[in-house]
C-alpha cells in the first residue's frame, strides 16, 4: 500500500482555506490519511496534544512523529530541559502513547543533522538510539552523504535491517556533503519512509539566513519528476507492505498539488485514502 500526506497540518491553506487553527487537522484529515508531525521536533509535545489529534483523525488515519532535536544531536550548545537522555527518551515514549493506543502510530521519525557522519561513534550513537526507543518502530533519515558513499552505502542498509531501522528515501537537491542521493531500497518488511523535499539546491544550504526553511523547501515537482516517482514506489513497494511518502516543499503552496498529482498518477487507488481523496476518482454517474 502506498500512502501519500504531507509535512505538518497547520499550513496547508490552499488546501483548507483560512480556517481557526483548532479545525485544520480534522479538514487536513479529509484530504490526506497521514501527516507527519514535525512540532515535535522542536518540543516533545504534552499528551495533551496527541489525545486531541487521535479524537480528530479517522481510525485508520496514521501519524508519523518526528523525533526531539535533542534525541538527534541537533542542539549543539542550545538548552536541554532535559537532564539526562533517560529522561529525554522517557518524555518522548510517554508523550507518543495516546498515539500508539490508538493504533495510529505509523512511525516515529529520526532525522540526523548534515554533522552526523558516517563513523563508528556515531554507529554506536545509532544502536542505543534504536535500544532507547524499544519497540516502537523508527525510520531513520541522514542528511550526510557519507553514509551512502562507494564504502559505505552496503553496509548502512545492512546495519539498518540488522538494527529495525525504517529506511527513509529521500529526494533532495545534490548539494554536496550536508545533502544525500536518492536511494531507494527498503531496509524493512513493513514499511518504507519517502520525504519529498524538492530539489532547490541554491536555496539547500541557506541557514544563516532568517528565511533559510523557505528558500530550502521551495521547489514545484514536475510531472515528469513525479512520473518518475510513482515508478520508484512501485518497486519499493514489492520489498515493503507499506510506503509512507511526505511532501516537505511546502513554501509556496506546492506541497498540496505534488501529493495530490502523484496520488491521481498512482492510479487513485483506494487502499489509504481518505474519503476527500476518494471523491476526487470517484465516477459520479
């Protein structure tokens, strides 16, 4: 089954117009049967929220959860309210399990930062991250390109499928070392992780600038670039029951039309759809 969502709820207007921020999620809900959430990557979030988001979401409807920066090694001399990674890795399980009782957790998402080389350290860093999280499944994303280097790339998916790890495939722009290639091959059985980031490679490696996450993800797929990848998760889907894809090229409004022109070139099968998305294949005579 190939699921297709996007990145976040709240910002999506061409989809659901301007509405309060407390109906966005279940109108998002109508269109789309994932969502990545991607505020967890800043705070772990209270429970509070997740019970919300589960009562408002269709019961097939899956969350993808994306894991705190300081669970990823991205906060680099900025404050921790944690002290210890015990009680880090703890908050993260508690605040997530109204999403897992529901059944509605898909993933949680581990996106390591563009300084997370491919060393032994950092193979270490990756195997107690993986114990940490216990069973809760876990797609893992790199955002450095060594780990796929001419030495390398065998031997990450294959730590990957020994470890549990979900492979995360991602189209990026080829930007040098802080961005990695397309790499489609799936390290598990059940599900495989897609993030569609565009391919602006000008605008890739903008951070010291304020409007840096705009300039990165702003970027319009061509239908031809899509083509391509309605090809790609068709043969990911024979090595994974499940292919989860995301679009993050949400800065000018083109996450929304991407997602739904890639669902209508797969063929608008009904397998994970939302009843919105239905409608949209649905003959009306």
């Amino acid at each position: 089954m190939i699921r297709i969502g996007l990145t976040g709820f709240g910002d999506h207007e061409e989809l659901y117009g301007k509405i309060k921020p407390a109906d966005r999620l279940p109108a998002y809900s109508a269109h789309f049967s994932i969502v990545e959430i991607d505020s967890s990557f800043y705070a772990v979030q209270p429970v509070k929220n997740y019970v919300k988001w589960v009562s408002q979401t269709p019961d097939d409807f899956g969350f993808i959860v994306k894991a705190y920066q300081g669970m990823t090694g991205h906060l680099r001399g900025k404050k921790n309210y944690f002290d210890t990674a015990e009680d880090m890795f703890q908050a993260f399980h508690t605040s997530i399990e109204p999403v897992i009782a529901a059944g509605k957790l898909t993933m949680t998402l581990f996106q390591f930062p563009p300084w997370f080389d491919c060393t032994k350290e950092n193979v270490d860093t990756l195997r107690e991250t993986r114990e940490r999280m216990k069973d809760v499944p876990c797609a893992l994303e790199f955002r450095n390109s060594t780990w796929y280097s001419a030495e390398y790339r065998e031997r990450t998916l294959a730590f990957m499928k020994k470890e549990g790890w979900i492979h995360t495939v991602v189209d990026e722009p080829q930007a040098g070392t802080g961005s990695i290639p397309i790499v489609s091959v799936a390290t598990s059985p059940e599900a495989t992780y897609v993030r569609m980031h565009g391919r602006n490679a000008k605008g890739w490696h903008q951070s010291s600038r304020p409007d840096w996450r705009s300039l990165r993800y702003l970027y319009r797929y061509s239908t031809e670039e899509l083509t391509e990848w309605r090809d790609r998760l068709k043969e990911l889907e024979k090595d994974s029951r499940n292919v989860y894809v995301v679009f993050n090229n949400n800065s000018a409004g083109d996450a929304t039309p991407n997602a739904k022109e890639l669902q209508a070139l797969l063929g608008g099968d009904d397998s994970g759809l939302a009843p919105l998305q239905l409608d949209l294949f649905n003959n009306p005579s």
